[in-house]
C-alpha cells in the first residue's frame, strides 16, 4: 500500500552507533558505509544487515515497506562498526 506521507523531516549522521527515532516516525531512508569487516545495521530491532567493508555504501530505501516506530520495535537504528551512516525519517502524518 502506498501512502502520502507529511510532517517534519528527521535526518541523522554519524559514524557508528545509535539512532533513536520518535514514536510514530516511518523511516524513509537508511545509508551506511564501512571500511572494516563486521560492520551491520539493524533496523527497528530486525536481523543485522552486514555492510560490506570497501564497497560502496550500502543503500536502503524504504519504497514499498513503511517502517514505523511504535511499542512493537525498538525505535532505533544500530550501527555497528561503521565509519558512517544517513538517516532519514518522517513523523507520521498521513493525508
């Protein structure tokens, strides 16, 4: 299902980590890059995603799947052994 989606823009940046979205955010994008072996990403408390060290960053784009923070995920990012990371989000909002 698709949705128009509206609200206030969240964008993050970092090395490695934890992102803590606000509840009701959807996640709109997720980009990470790592130049050391064992780097992963885990989206909203899902399975760690590797990110291959040396490769271009690995690109995540939330096009048919909305991800939205609510009392059944963690409400976070986690970026392991990474050298950086772009997050973009959106509160909720839908018209």
């Amino acid at each position: 299902m698709w949705h128009t989606l509206s609200g206030i823009l969240a964008q993050y940046a970092g090395t490695s980590g934890t992102v803590t979205l606000r509840p009701g955010a959807v996640v709109l994008l997720v980009v990470a890059h790592a130049s050391s072996v064992n780097a992963t990403v885990s989206i909203l408390g899902g399975a760690s995603i590797p990110v291959v060290n040396g490769a271009p960053p690995l690109v995540i784009p939330m096009l048919h799947t909305l991800l939205k923070v609510d009392s059944g995920n963690a409400g976070t990012i986690v970026f392991t052994s990474t050298d950086s990371y772009y997050v973009q989000a959106v509160t909720e909002g839908h018209v």
